[in-house]
C-alpha cells in the first residue's frame, strides 16, 4: 500500500503523453461508461501532488501540471457531450425508436427538456457525476433537438465541475495520504460517492417538482 503512483507508472505520468490518454479517456467515456476515465486523472492529480513536496523521499520534477490537467478533462469533456448530442440529433428515426424502447432515456429526454425549458441545467451537471448519466443526457438533448445554446454552457460547467472535483481529489489527496494507490483509492471512493449522490438526486428532482406543482 506504500507504493508510490510513480513507482507503478512513472514513465506513463512523468509523460507529455498523459494528457493525450486522459482526454481520449475522458472524450470516449460517453460512449463507453466502462472507461476509467476518473480513475485516469485522479492517478494523475496524485501524481502530480509529488511535485508539491507532498511525497517522502526524492520529488520528481516530471509530473502533470494540475491546471492543464484540468482544462484536458474539462475540454474532452465538452468535445465528447457535444459529438454525442450531434450524432443523436441527426440519428433519426432509428435512433427515436431506441431511445423509446428505452425507459430511462424516455424518462431522461423528457426532464431533460422541461429543465432546459425553464432555463435550468442543473440536471446537466449532476449527470456529469452519475454513472452513465452523461451519456443519457447527451444523448438525450440531441434526440430531443434541443437548442445548442440551452445545452452547450451547462455542459461546459458539468465538465468543468467535473474535472476540477476530481483533480481537486487526486491532488489534495496526494497531499494528505502521500501520493500512493491508497490515496488514489480513496480519492476515487469519493468521486464514486459524489456520483451515487447526483445519481440519488437526480432521482428525487421529479418527485419533488410532482409534489410541489399544483393538481
């Protein structure tokens, strides 16, 4: 448990070649759940915590700068949502008859846009947390056609609420815990814990708005 990250995976993350792999990650993760993509940058943020002296012993000067890590997250981010909403607004009826076969697309498409249509994209930024739920509601705004303009700023700030949560992770975890797996470990128990929170949010949004709206 006291290996260091860069004991494992020095020459990956001492690498100009981890930014690449972590927007790839964070970029097909829409389309592929099972990426580990917030593992990636939060090994990376760890990492990058041995340049602050956090880590015993001798500090690499070779690691990941967090503010551009950060932006690489939060750019690949963006760029996958939007790849995703373009292909499902011009999927077509097939596509329309997928996600109608689909409960919790239909379910997510309809609060989806009521949300948008009341000038709120909160639902947007919590899906950026919850498993797979970027993937739905990318999905989701393009089958629906709603407008780029109601989708793309809520989208920017879910990916970089995102990224700067789990480089925030990683890092100051690096920090307290000493840049080993074991703070990986546990920075990434906490990103998944924020997840089944927006998850369990996410949930509870429409019963609230049924209870609240008038009969």
């Amino acid at each position: 448990m006291g290996v260091t990250v860069f004991e494992s995976v020095g020459s990956l993350v001492s690498s100009p070649w981890i930014y690449a792999l972590v927007a790839s990650s964070v970029l097909l993760d829409v389309f592929l759940p099972v990426l580990p993509s917030g593992v990636l940058v939060i090994a990376a943020a760890t990492a990058a915590a041995a340049g602050s002296g956090a880590a015993t012993g001798q500090v690499p000067h070779d690691v990941p700068d967090i503010l551009l890590l950060t932006l690489c997250a939060t750019t690949a981010s963006v760029l996958g949502d939007l790849v995703a909403y373009q292909l499902a607004w011009r999927g077509g009826a097939r596509l329309d008859r997928a996600i109608a076969r689909s409960r919790r697309l239909t379910r997510a498409q309809e609060r989806l846009g009521a949300a948008l249509a009341r000038g709120g994209g909160l639902l947007v930024v919590l899906a950026r947390f919850a498993p797979a739920g970027r993937s739905i509601v990318s999905l989701g705004a393009g089958a629906a056609h709603r407008r780029a303009r109601e989708f793309v700023p809520w989208s920017a700030l879910a990916g970089l609420a995102w990224a700067a949560y789990s480089v925030a992770l990683g890092y100051f975890g690096g920090q307290w815990l000493g840049t080993t797996w074991l703070a990986t470990g546990v920075s990434f128990a906490a990103l998944f814990g924020a997840g089944a929170g927006a998850a369990y949010l996410m949930r509870r949004r429409p019963a609230v708005a049924e209870t609240s709206s008038p009969s």
